[in-house]
C-alpha cells in the first residue's frame, strides 16, 4: 500500500507532525511585528534576539519583519540595534554576518517606558501603524 501524505526530507510530513498533514509543505511567512516587552533584559539579549536573527539567514522571517523592543531603559532605535547586535554576537548559535545584519538591524525598533504608563501603550500603538503595512503583531 502507498502512502497518501507527501515526502520532506524523506519522512512522511503526517508522521512528522499530524497537524501538518494535508498542509501545503512550504508556507509563507506572513508580514508581522514581533514586540518584545523587557527587551533590554537578559531573556531578550540572551535568546529571543539571537534566535530571531538565526531565522533572517534560513530565510524563515517574512519579507515584511519588524522587531519592536518596549523596555524601561532610556534607548533610542539606534542604541537598541547596538544592544541586540552585541547579544547576537556573543549568544547566537551562528556568527554575525554583517552583511545580512544591516538589513536585520534595520527592522528592530525601540520605545522606552514603563508599562504602568498607558501613554506607553500609545506609543506603541502609533509606532505599529508607522512600521507596519498589514496589521500583524505578536506579543
């Protein structure tokens, strides 16, 4: 008997994953916004933006991506591209490739505040329409 479900890599994708049976194998990564509260902390440098940065060169991120950082520190875009550079450089499983780190940097973006502050929140909410085309945040 023959199997139904189509080859990746040379495994059946349903005994892969049974959720991904019937599904097309490559999908599209749509435009999104990933917003990172407590961007400038430990979590953030050690292994959220170094594994957001691993994904740019497999080009796994969407053609639209934008990082958005929101922290208490007094930053600007320019001071948290710095910050994120340097947690890649020291904590990525891949070396920086600075070739595709200018293109990278240029979507990582930065509001100060305290979450407390609702004026944040609009902020953020401004920031969003400015750097998004098509309403897709993740939070």
């Amino acid at each position: 008997m023959t199997s139904a479900l189509p080859y990746l890599n040379g495994y059946e994708v349903g005994s892969l994953n049974p959720l991904m049976a019937g599904l097309p194998l490559e999908l599209l990564p749509q435009p999104s916004t990933f917003v990172i509260f407590g961007a400038t902390g430990d979590l953030s440098r050690r292994k959220l933006l170094p594994a957001v940065y691993n994904l740019a060169p497999d080009g796994l991120l969407p053609a639209s991506f934008a990082v958005l950082g929101v922290a208490l520190d007094d930053l600007d875009d320019a001071n948290f591209r710095t910050l994120a550079q340097e947690g890649v450089m020291r904590f990525s499983r891949r070396r920086l490739d600075f070739t595709r780190w200018s293109a990278f940097a240029r979507a990582l973006f930065y509001i100060p505040g305290s979450f407390e502050d609702a004026a944040v929140f609009t902020a953020l909410r401004h920031r969003l329409d400015k750097i998004e085309r098509i309403g897709n945040s993740q939070f």
